[in-house]
C-alpha cells in the first residue's frame, strides 16, 4: 500500500541519517476505502493527491509541535510516500489515516516531497491556523488556503542528502 507520511524538515534528517523514518504515532494517510467512498469521483490518482494533501496538513501540527521548543524550525511542510505491507485502516479517525506497524525504511520510500523557499511565510501563517481551521473557522480556512495552494515539490529518494545540503 503506497502511504503518505507527514514529517518535518527534522524527520528529513533522521530518516537520511539513520535510514528510517519513525512516523509520529505510526500515523500515515493513504488511499483507503473509506477515502474512495467519500468522494463522488476521482481516480485512483486525485485520491493518492488527496491523501497526501492530508498528510501534508498534518505536517502542519508537527511543525508546530517542534516551533514550540525550537523557533528556527524550517517552516516547511514534508510528506515521504512509501510503499508498506501491514498498514492497518483507521476509518474511526479519518477517510483517509492509517496506523503503520513500526519504521519505514529507506528502500521503500518512492519520494520526498517538501514545500519550497516560496511557501515559507505561507506555511509559518498555516500552522498558527491549523487548528481553528479545523473548528470551522472560516478565516483559518483561508490561511491555510493560501499554504496549500503552494505545490509541494517532489524528490526520489536518493535526492534527500542533497536536498538537505541545501537548506
């Protein structure tokens, strides 16, 4: 099952060193069967977006998690897609979250994707917002309205030593 993992620049870092990548809570997002049942249409591709689109949003909460002890956190939002055996549906949660049965490893990540220099303020004014957005706040939505229209960039795996150089 190919799922998306919300991480952080930080997460980056570790799967690089350490050739695994611990997701917080074991907490992934795929496409599910109760993603395709809440969609009207779309193919198999609009709903993988759609997936990672939430694990891009969960990065949001890491982000802040880590800004409340370190206030240089590179304001970045990072998903890491892999293919896994195992993950095991979370329908109570979410359409689309998955629980994953320990560290994924470096040999089946398929690509990193991670927001560009352009989306840095956007996403700094996204995780401020996140969870009033979740409560309906109309305003919040907008916020992180403006964070998701930044695409984020995609990079296989054997590309993240390097992109890690550069930030």
């Amino acid at each position: 099952m190919r799922v998306y993992i919300p991480a952080t620049v930080a997460m980056l870092r570790e799967l690089s060193s350490a050739g695994e990548l611990a997701a917080v809570s074991g907490t992934a997002f795929a496409l599910t069967p109760a993603l395709r049942e809440s969609y009207a249409t779309g193919g198999d591709e609009e709903l993988e977006y759609a997936a990672m689109l939430d694990a891009a949003r969960a990065s949001l909460r890491l982000l802040g998690a880590e800004l409340a002890t370190d206030p240089d956190v590179p304001m970045r939002r990072a998903v890491v897609a892999a293919d896994v055996d195992g993950a095991q549906l979370r329908p109570d949660l979410d359409h689309a979250v998955v629980r994953l049965t320990g560290p994924v490893p470096m040999k089946v990540v398929a690509s990193v994707h991670l927001d560009t220099e352009e989306a840095v303020v956007a996403v700094r004014a996204a995780v401020a917002a996140v969870d009033a957005a979740d409560l309906g706040d109309p305003d919040a939505e907008f916020v992180l309205g403006d964070a998701e229209d930044h695409e984020l960039a995609w990079y296989a795996p054997q590309e993240l030593p390097f992109l890690l150089e550069l930030l």
